[in-house]
C-alpha cells in the first residue's frame, strides 16, 4: 500500500501594512522622532531635576552646560525642562484640535452628502464663507475674540479645519451613497441616520485619517504660532511657540533660548508630516501606484 505524503510547504504571510511602513524610511523615520519626543515628554519628571517655572535669576541666561544642557532663558529656568513640559502642550493641542475637527467635520460632510438638497447646499455655502478666509487669518481672529488662552486657540484651530474635513467627507459620501449595500438599505427602510453611522462614516474614514496625519503638523504650528503672536499659551506656560516669541528677542546674545524651541517645533511637525505621507500611500491605493 502505498501512502502519499503530501509535504507542508512553509508559508511566510507577510502584514502588508508593515510591508509599506518597513519600505518607506522616511516614514520610520517620522513615528522614531515623535515616539521619541512623547517618550521624552512623558518622562520629563524623571530626566531633569527642575520644573518647568522654577525661577532662578543667578543662573539666568546660562549657556549650554552639564548643569543645563540646553541653557536657561532671562529668569533662570531650564529650557530644556520647558521644552519636555512644553511637548505635552503643544502635540497635545495640535492633536485634540485636529482629531476633534475630524470628528465633526466628517459627521456634518456625511450628513451634508446623504441628503444632498437644501442641507447640502446651506451647509457647503457656510463652509465656503470658512474658507475664504486664510486659515491663519481667520484662527487669529477666533482666538482674540474667545480671549487669549490655550483651550481658545486650540478652539479656533479646529473651526478653522473643520470645512476642510466637511468638503472630503462630504465628496466621499456622495459616491458611498449611491452603491448597493446603501440602496439595499434604504429599500429595507432602515432610516437614514442608521445608514449614514453604520455605512457611510465608516467607508469614508480612512482619506479623513490621511488628512488627519497630514493635518497635526500643521495645527502644531498654528498652535505655536498664536503662541508666538500672544493669542496662544500666556506666560509662564511651558509653550514652545510662547518660548519663542521671548527668545527671538536675545537672539543675538543668547542663541539657544529660541533656538532649541524652534527646533523641536520643527522635529515634531516634520515627524508628522512624514508619518502622513507614510499612512496615505499605506490606506490609499491610488497615491502608491
């Protein structure tokens, strides 16, 4: 009798998701200096030994040294410790504003693109009167009228990016809309706001998470920014667009107060960037081809 054996070949499944993320280095790149940053903001406490507002005029203007690796600025606090406190503030605001424009950008555009008619037309006609305005403009606007606070700013942030979510998900709905599992559904009268959370939202989530990631580099500068302009974080909040707008005046003489905090300013935005680039050639087929 003879018994065939059938060989169990090894089968290497590979993740491709991780496939894309390992080939494109820039990407890597990206998510190792924002993990490092968060790394570091979270164990600030444990890294140095100041807080962020410790005042100590005898050290103040202290160049970089063992004692303070990144210097101390006009009344002797360690930059470096502002700058760990400081990450916390800054990507968290550019965060929160962005993904709570997201939220409710996509549920007004999923709406908006389901209903189409009057609906659609009043609310794309507000979002364009947004977004007439430049952003920037319009943020510094928003903010000086709410008061000039860090929650306001962040406010203003995200009403200024909520239009451009409502376009995209609103664009993305009026082809979801028209496929058969939407009109199965109507036709076995589930009602419509049923449809637009349980099919519609969450087939046009993932270009609203593309803009997302692109989206937080640019909210952390907005952030820093109104920081800079004195409608952001007031003194004596560990904020690096705040810190800026003080260094920038001893720059001459004392080179690393606005020098540091415009560089990790610009490592956590550049991080982001690239991290976007990396999720939308992973989620979207069209930019990888």
């Amino acid at each position: 009798m003879q018994v065939e054996i059938n060989p169990v070949l090894p089968t290497n499944k590979v993740n491709p998701v991780w496939y894309k993320i390992k080939n494109n280095p820039m990407t890597v790149a990206g998510a190792g200096i924002l993990l490092f940053i968060v790394i570091l903001s979270i164990l600030a406490p444990l890294l140095t030994p100041y807080t962020p507002s410790q005042i100590n005029i005898v050290d103040r203007f202290q160049g970089p040294s063992a004692k303070h690796w990144m210097g101390t600025d006009e009344v002797g606090r360690d930059i470096l410790t502002r700058i760990l406190y400081g990450a916390r503030l800054s990507l968290g605001v550019g965060v929160l504003a962005v993904a709570g424009a997201g939220i409710i950008g996509t549920g007004i555009g999923a709406i908006a693109g389901y209903f189409k008619g009057a609906v659609d037309q009043i609310t794309m006609r507000i979002m364009d009167m947004v977004l007439a305005f430049p952003s920037m403009i319009l943020a510094m606007a928003l903010a000086a009228a709410l008061g000039p606070n860090l929650q306001n700013a962040m406010l203003a942030i995200a009403i200024v990016k909520i239009p451009v979510y409502v376009r995209l998900a609103r664009g993305e709905t009026l082809s979801v809309r028209e496929k058969l599992y939407v009109k199965a559904a109507q036709t076995f009268g589930i009602k419509p706001w049923r449809i637009i959370f349980r099919h519609i939202i969450p087939n046009v989530v993932s270009p609203v998470i593309i803009q997302i990631t692109l989206d937080v580099g640019d909210a952390i500068l907005l952030v820093a920014t109104l920081g800079f302009l004195g409608l952001g974080a007031q003194p004596p909040t560990p904020e690096w667009g705040a810190m800026i707008s003080v260094g920038w005046k001893y720059l001459i003489d004392y080179w690393w107060y606005p020098t540091f905090p415009g560089l990790a300013l610009f490592l956590a935005s550049g991080a982001f960037n690239l991290i976007g680039d990396g999720v939308r050639d992973i989620l979207d087929p069209k930019a990888s081809r």
